[in-house]
C-alpha cells in the first residue's frame, strides 16, 4: 500500500472489518465473498477468497456447496471459473500455500 492514500486505507480497513467474525463467521463470510466473486466473473477475487476459505477451512463439502450457489446464481458462464477455482483447490491442498497455486500447470 506503498501508494494508498487515506480513501484507499479507508476502503480497505472496511473491507478487512467487514470479513471479521461477528455475528457471522469470518468462514461463512468468506464462502459469501467467493460467491459474490464467481457470480461477478472476477478470477482475481475468487482466488483471494478461495486462499481465504481454505485459511478458515473450508472443508471439500463446504466448498461444493458454495460453488454451487455460485452456479446456480451466476449461471453456466461462471463454469470456467469454478474449473480454476477446482484447479487452485486442489493445488492449494498439495502445495500448501508458500506458493500461488495459479504458478502451477497440470497437463
């Protein structure tokens, strides 16, 4: 944040309270961030929150449901993005996380 000014420290300062605990957990709100993320087709948020459900431990299941909302909402053009974000789990689930799953090619 070398070139944030005070707006941009503000919005992030938002953002960074809002996925806290509180009366719901910072787990189910990440799960909602990767939602919001699938349905608006953005590849950079969904890995930023699919790295932040798998810090809260998200479990496989828990995943599926999620991304299924995600489908059900955003409709068959979100399928690419859920192919990454399956890719990017399974990475994360190998590699752990000292590394960008998005690094990594399987053939």
């Amino acid at each position: 944040m070398k070139y944030a000014g005070v707006n941009t420290k503000r919005f992030y300062n938002i953002d960074w309270q809002t996925y806290r605990d509180g009366a719901l957990s910072a787990k189910t709100k990440e799960m909602l961030g990767l939602v919001s993320s699938l349905v608006l087709r953005c590849d950079d948020c969904v890995m930023y929150h699919l790295v932040r459900c798998f810090e809260e431990g998200v479990t496989d299941a828990e995943l599926e449901e999620t991304l299924s909302v995600g489908l059900i909402v955003g409709g068959s053009i979100t399928i690419p993005h859920l192919r990454r974000a399956w890719q990017a789990w399974d990475e994360m689930k190998t590699i752990g996380f000292d590394e960008k799953p998005e690094a990594h090619s399987h053939d």
